[in-house]
C-alpha cells in the first residue's frame, strides 16, 4: 500500500535533531523524499544516517541566512525542480524577562523564527506547484503568556499570523498554509534550558504538571501530524492552526 506523500518531494528546515528529524522520518516512511537543513555539517551527516539515507539528502543552511537559503533552492531546483512539502520547522528560542531583555536576544530569535520562516517559504515559492502544502511551525507559546518568553512567544504569534495572510495570498494557485503548535515535547532542546541534570529535571515535570494529558509530547507525535497537514487527508484545511500539546491550551 503506498505512502500517503508517495512520490512527494518535501524540505524540512532544522530536520537535524528534534521535531524536524522526527517529521523527516515520518515523510520518508509515508513515501517522501526529504530534504532537510541544519547548521552543523556533522550532526546533518549523523541524521542522513539515522534517516536510512536512501530517501533523504541534507544541505547545510541557516535559515535567517539568504545566501544560504538562495544556494539551498538553487540546489533543489537542479536535483528535484520542484517542492511538493515545505515544512519551516527550523527556529528556537531562550528566555528574558522584560527588563532585562536586550537588542541582541531580541534579534536572534526574531531572525530565525519570524525572518527565517519569512523567506523561506518566499524563496520556496517558484518551486511549489499549485495544490501544495507549506507547513509552518509555530508553538502554544504563541497563545499563552509565559514568564521571560516574551519575545519568543511574540515570534510565534507572528508565524501564526504569517499562515492566515499567506492562505489568501496564495489561494489561487490552491496551496495550503497551516500551522502546528505543539506543547512541550522532549527534545534536545530542553538540554539547552538547564545547567544542571536537577534543573532539567525541574522543567519537564513543571511542563508535565501543565498539560492535561499528564505527560510530554514525543517528536514523532509533531511529525503524524505534519504528515497529515502535508497529504490530501488534509485537502480542505488551510491557514488553520493544529495544536499538539496534550490539551495545555485548551482546556
């Protein structure tokens, strides 16, 4: 029985680690070839390999970065002539209370996050054929406030924001603009977020203790659900915003 994206070509930006791996993984298993990106040449060669390789092929690129992005397109144009699958996963973030918030933090996030979506999906464009699926990935944070995220989660209301504009900007050629926000999911991102094996430990179960269902979310979980939004199971959803957060901002 052939694969829901049977025969699609897709990118995954920041497909090196976390939710971009996972979802990479689950194209590839529903028939994708995948492209992902990531800055770090030996962790993008150490997932082509976790990814079986065959299917799937990295190009190191940042995404705030437009050279990066011109060669990544340029590239694919060559090999492949068109992207069936966008999905702008790549972004992060680190927390500022306001007060102490400078230029710097400011700027770093909203160039990955907000800039980098921007034109990824800009320069992608030419390479969608009518009927696409352009996924962005935004996050529960750009609903709910959280103290010292602000900036972060300003990021991702605007990607939020960006997925409702760019449903009517591109009606016409019938491509689909949607947006996951996933709740806390364990990544190596979470690393990041504490010095100490004590202090992680305090963040997931501070995390776990706000999400209804109990627990956190599995990268995989992200990646079936940005298969769906990516295949015709999903043909009458657009500029939507799927939540995949256990129930943290529903209830």
């Amino acid at each position: 029985m052939p694969g829901k994206l049977e025969g699609k070509i897709a990118l995954v930006t920041g497909g090196s680690s976390g939710i971009g791996l996972a979802t990479a993984q689950e194209f590839i298993q529903q028939g994708a070839f995948v492209y992902i990106t990531g800055r770090r040449q030996s962790q993008l060669e150490k997932s082509v390999r976790a990814l079986g390789g065959s299917q799937v092929k990295a190009i190191r690129a940042d995404a705030s970065n437009l050279q990066d992005l011109d060669r990544l397109f340029a590239q694919i144009q060559q090999e492949k002539g068109r992207l069936d699958i966008v999905f702008a996963n790549a972004g992060g973030g680190s927390s500022a209370p306001i007060g102490a918030i400078t230029e710097e933090h400011y700027e770093q996030i909203f160039n990955t996050n907000v800039k980098g979506v921007l034109f990824t999906v800009q320069k992608a464009l030419p390479l969608i054929p009518n009927g696409g699926s352009i996924i962005l990935n935004a996050s529960v944070a750009g609903s709910k406030g959280m103290p010292a995220f602000s900036v972060y989660s300003a990021t991702k209301a605007a990607v939020r924001s960006f997925a409702r504009s760019w449903t009517t900007d591109l009606k016409e050629r019938g491509i689909r603009v949607n947006v996951i926000s996933p709740g806390p999911i364990k990544t190596p991102i979470l690393d990041g977020l504490a010095d100490t094996e004590e202090q992680k430990l305090g963040i997931v179960q501070t995390l776990t203790s706000m999400v209804p269902l109990g627990r956190m979310g599995q990268p995989e979980e992200i990646g079936k659900a940005a298969v769906f939004l990516a295949s015709d199971d999903a043909s009458f959803v657009a500029g939507a915003e799927l939540f995949v957060d256990g129930g943290l901002a529903q209830v």
